[in-house]
C-alpha cells in the first residue's frame, strides 16, 4: 500500500493546530518550532508511516520536548497519528502530553521534556547507524537556545565536533530565550568544535531548507533558527 | 589471578570480535585497556572523554538503533552522576544497556566519597522494576554474567569490585544455599562479594547461609522457601537497600529481620578497604557481633 502524503502541509496546519490548543487567536507562528517542522517534514526528511521503523529511515529527535502542538499537528499532517488524537491534549486517555512519549506516539524517535537529553540520544543514534553501515540515513534534533543552558549539550557539542560525526545536524531554534543569552553566538559554540553552522531566519522556509540540507563533509552540521524575541 | 576489571574487559574485548551487535562506551576509565579493541572496532568501541552524562545518552542512542551497548566507568560516575540518562535516556526511552561498574563502595577507600558508591544498587530501585543488578562475588562470575546479559536487550547493571570469595558460584542467580543450618535455624543471605566474611563470621552458629549475585530481582520465592522467623541480609552497599523487598516478600509470615550492610555516613577517612569493612562493621569479626546479638535477642 501506498500512502500519498502531502509535499505541504501549510493548508492544513494551522487547522491541526487550532483542534490542539483550541486558541482561535495566534497564527501558528505563535508557535516556535512550526516553521523548522514543516520544512523537515514537508522536504527534507526521508520518513513516511510506511517507513517509521526502517532502520534506513531520516531520524527527527525533539530534544526542546516541550510546547509540542506543532510537532504533533505536522505528525497528524503527515499521517502518522490520527487528526482526532488532537482533540484530547493531555487526557486521561491520550496519547498525546505537554512532552511527547516515543513509545506511545507513532513516529516520535524519542521520549523527551527535560531539557538536555536530545543532543546526546542523536549522537548515540548517528553513531550506531554508522556502526551498521547506515550510511543514508541522517539524524536531526532540535533544540531551544535556553535549552544549550543545560551541560550536557556541551558534552555532545565538543565530542560529535571532535570525531567529525558529519551524519547529524542540530537545529537550534533561538527565541533568545537564555537568561543568560550566549555572548558571541550560538554558533561559536559549536563552530569552535568544528561544526559547519547557518544562521538563518527561522520563519523564511527557502532558507531553512537550504541550511537544514547545507551539511558538509566531515562535520556536524548546525542550523540556527532565528524567530522573534520570546520577551 | 585475574581480577574482575580485567575479566571485564577480556571478555568485552572477546565479545567485541564476537558480536556485531556489541558496542562499548567509555568515559576515559579503562579507556587504555580496550585500545587493541578500538583498532578492530573503532565504529563500536566509543570513547566521549570524561563526559558521563553523554556516555548514557551515546549508549541509549546506540540501543535505538539496535545495538546492544556496554557502558562502563566506577559506579558514582556511571550511576550516581548520570542517574537521570539512565532514567531518561535508556528506561524512558524503552531500551536497555549493560552497566559495568568498577569501585562499588569502598574499593576507592584511599580516593575518599568522591569515588565511593554505596547508594547505586538503591538508585536503580527507585528507577522501577526492570533492572537487573548482578553483583558477582568472585573474576569467575564476571564472563557468565556479561555473556548473558549481551544476549538480551534488557537493563543490566553488572557491579565489580575488588573484593572476592574463595569460591565462584556463576548459577547462582536464584538463592544458593552453601551451609544448611537444622531445622528452623535462622536464614543468613549474603549477596556478592559478602559471602567469604559471612561464612567466617557464622562458623559454629547455627544458621542457613544462602548466596546469590543478582539481588535484583531478588530471588524471593527461594527467600520464602529457606526463611524461617529470623533472617539477615548481608549486603556490599547500603544497609537495608533490600529490606522493603524482603518484607514484602515475607508479609505473611512472621519473621524478624536484621539488615547489614554500608552505612549511611560519609566516614571522611581513607585507609583500605578492609579498613571501611571494618568500619561498617561487614568484616568477619563485625557480622559475627550483630548476628549473634540479634540471634540472641528477645523474641528470636
């Protein structure tokens, strides 16, 4: 069976987004990750809900786990959970929290809402497909700027930097939302390790598809996201 | 003779060759002694540097992908300091790893509380029922334990140190009973490397003594068969991590309960480790008092 899924979901979207929150108001640029979303799913990553499990898949890892309503209406979109499953946000019998569960969401790669723990999954999950031979795939988490606060992300930075694992891209969505801000960039951060990094309006879709797909050779690869001011 | 670091690390390194499936990370602890490995298998055998929270996080990816990942460093890097990874990056996210820990709670007794662990066995308590703690008491132990524990996908937590019995009992997985006492004696469990100071300590008393390596899960039904009304645990971490499992087991039978093992305090003092036995009362000399004083005690 095949599936015919859309190429954009932008039609359907805000929709899917309205029956999760049930805020008439906000566009669904309210929401920080939507654009990065809709883009990865719409044109860059190779996974359909026929090919959830096959180990030659593209991995998505949401690390920044929580605010999830544009993560799960572009899963909706894309048909790997059903449109009704939205209507129940955090029900006593949903499938669907405030952070998503891998193992009770078709389609979500990790279980993730403490902030910290997406980075180091996603290199795990680039080196073990590495360790298999599988060369096709490539792994992408998302991350917030205030997230980066967390430690352990600096521990992944300085190792996937060091060994060159050129199979992940990180996109950093940056509300600039760090109490502390990051004096110097984001990027400096991971380019200083050796990542290749753009820093791109995260709301122009041309330019996010060309640095989530602008990854190179022999490094990591680092996307910044740019969307207005969370203050 | 070899000691149960090095029958780790032979064995991984055997099992590395053996098994695709197989991958290691490291921490930098041991990180010289897999070198050889690492050249065969530099895709499988990880190093991140002196960063444990990333060697959890490495191991649950690696475990997404269909890899059966060994992580290894002393237990209070490996357990204490990364104890949410291991909560969140392998049990949440449904996968298991195998955790092999050097220094248990005193083996590091010149380093001081830094490289001290005796809380691990009760961290993985509280991370739910899935673990499987396997606490060998004796090299011997340690390449059954491993060999098994690849062979599955579960969550295996493996603790080494450098104390050790006269004997290996590799089956002993379940209870093992190595001095039978008369009828009704009293039931003395003594869990890894425990067993050599509890067989000294109750030579002439009569009381069953029973062995076993994997306190999780506890062997329960084999506790219900040899417990009568007194029993005593003898364990190498804190006093009393498996108390609440002994009484559930035994709610329905009246029974007293005496629970030995590592103290709570932070001592502040160094020496060796059969200094800190001493301490903590677990050397031969010290298990004899408290057993006899509880043995001896009103209402036994």
């Amino acid at each position: 069976m095949t599936t015919t899924l859309p190429t954009d979901s932008s039609a359907r979207l805000p929709g899917l987004i309205r029956r999760l929150t049930g805020d008439e108001k906000h566009a669904p640029s309210a929401h920080s990750t939507v654009d990065v979303l809709q883009v990865l799913y719409d044109r860059v990553l190779r996974v359909t809900p026929d090919t959830a499990d096959d180990p030659e898949r593209d991995r998505f890892l949401l690390s920044k786990g929580h605010g999830p309503a544009a993560y799960y209406a572009v899963l909706a979109a894309h048909g790997f959970i059903p449109d009704a499953w939205l209507d129940d946000l955090a029900g006593p019998e949903s499938r669907l929290g405030h952070h998503p569960d891998r193992l009770l969401v078709p389609g979500v790669e990790i279980g993730s809402g403490s902030l910290g723990h997406g980075l180091g999954l996603a290199v795990g999950t680039a080196l073990g497909l590495r360790a298999q031979g599988l060369r096709k795939a490539r792994v992408y988490v998302l991350l917030g700027d205030a997230e980066l606060d967390e430690g352990s992300n600096h521990e992944a930075i300085a190792y996937a930097g060091a060994t060159g694992l050129d199979s992940l891209t990180a996109v950093v969505v940056d509300n600039e939302s760090a109490s502390h801000g990051w004096a110097g960039g984001i990027a400096s951060r991971f380019t200083v390790n050796g990542w290749t990094a753009d820093t791109i309006d995260g709301r122009d879709h041309e330019a996010l598809y060309a640095a989530l797909t602008g990854h190179r050779p022999g490094h990591p690869h680092l996307v910044v996201a740019r969307i207005e001011s969370k203050g | 003779m070899t000691d149960m670091r090095t029958a780790f690390i032979d064995t991984t390194t055997a099992l590395l060759d053996e098994d695709p499936r197989t991958a290691l990370v490291l921490a930098d602890i041991s990180a010289s002694q897999f070198a050889s490995a690492g050249h065969r298998h530099p895709d499988r055998v990880l190093n991140v540097g002196i960063r444990e929270q990333l060697m959890i996080g490495v191991a649950g990816g690696l475990a997404l992908t269909g890899l059966r990942p060994i992580a290894h460093s002393y237990a209070t890097f490996l357990v204490d300091r990364a104890y949410e990874q291991i909560k969140l990056d392998l049990d949440h996210q449904g996968v298991g790893a195998v955790l092999v820990s050097i220094g248990a709670s005193y083996d590091g007794s010149a380093e001081g509380r830094t490289h001290q662990s005796p809380g691990d066995v009760a961290l993985f308590d509280s991370l739910g029922d899935g673990w499987t703690v396997r606490v060998p008491g004796h090299p011997d132990e340690v390449a059954p334990l491993l060999r098994d524990a690849v062979t599955t996908d579960d969550p295996i937590y493996l603790r080494l140190c450098e104390q050790r019995n006269a004997e290996a009992y590799p089956g002993a997985t379940r209870l093992r009973v190595l001095r039978r006492g008369l009828t009704n004696a009293p039931l003395v469990v003594a869990v890894g490397p425990m067993l050599g100071p509890t067989l000294a300590a109750t030579e002439g008393i009569d009381v069953t003594v029973a062995y076993t390596h994997t306190p999780r899960p506890l062997d329960t039904p084999g506790l219900r068969a040899l417990a009568n009304t007194d029993v005593v645990l003898v364990e190498p971490y804190l006093a009393g991590t498996s108390s609440a499992l002994v009484s559930r087991a035994l709610a329905d039978v009246p029974h007293r309960l005496l629970a030995l093992g590592v103290g709570q305090t932070d001592l502040r003092r160094y020496g060796d480790p059969a200094d800190h036995a001493r301490w903590h009362g677990l050397d031969a000399d010290g298990l004899r008092r408290s057993i006899s004083a509880f043995l001896g005690s009103v209402g036994g």
